[in-house]
C-alpha cells in the first residue's frame, strides 16, 4: 500500500533480492513510488514458478481498489461477489 492509500502489485525479481516494498521505501525503485513512501507490504503470494506469480501479479493488477481490499482482509464471499 502506498502512502496515498493505493495498492500495487509485483513480484520480487530474481536478481532483485530485496522485497519490492524494502526497495520503495529505501527509493531504490521506480520513481512513481519514490514519491508515495512509506509503501506498506499488506498482501503476499509464494509461489515456486516465477510465470505463474507473473500471471497473479497482472490478474491482481488489473482489479479495483474494493477487489483487492477483500483479498488482503481475506473475505471470500466480497472477493467472490466482485468476481461477477
């Protein structure tokens, strides 16, 4: 979560050790985040195949700001509703 209160998603890269979130707040990343610090990590995903966290990564991206509230609080039945 960024300090405007937005949500962004992505994947840690292999030769980016430093979770994307550390790296923001450090301004070490994009400069669209530099400016909206402190960012907060309020979600993750493991996932063992880097094509598949991709995948997640740009199906979360492409949801709304309530879509992606009731994944990180966890409430299915909204995150089903919304999926209609």
């Amino acid at each position: 979560m960024s300090g405007l209160g937005g949500y962004r998603s992505t994947v840690p890269q292999g030769d980016q050790p430093l979770h994307p979130a550390r790296r923001h707040n450090e301004g070490t990343a994009t400069a669209y985040t530099r400016n909206r610090r402190p960012v907060l990590l309020v979600y993750s995903e493991s996932h063992s195949d880097e094509t598949v966290a991709v995948k997640r990564e740009l199906q979360i991206k492409d949801w709304g700001h309530a879509k992606k509230e009731a994944l990180i609080r966890g409430d299915k039945d909204k995150l089903r509703r919304l999926s209609h």
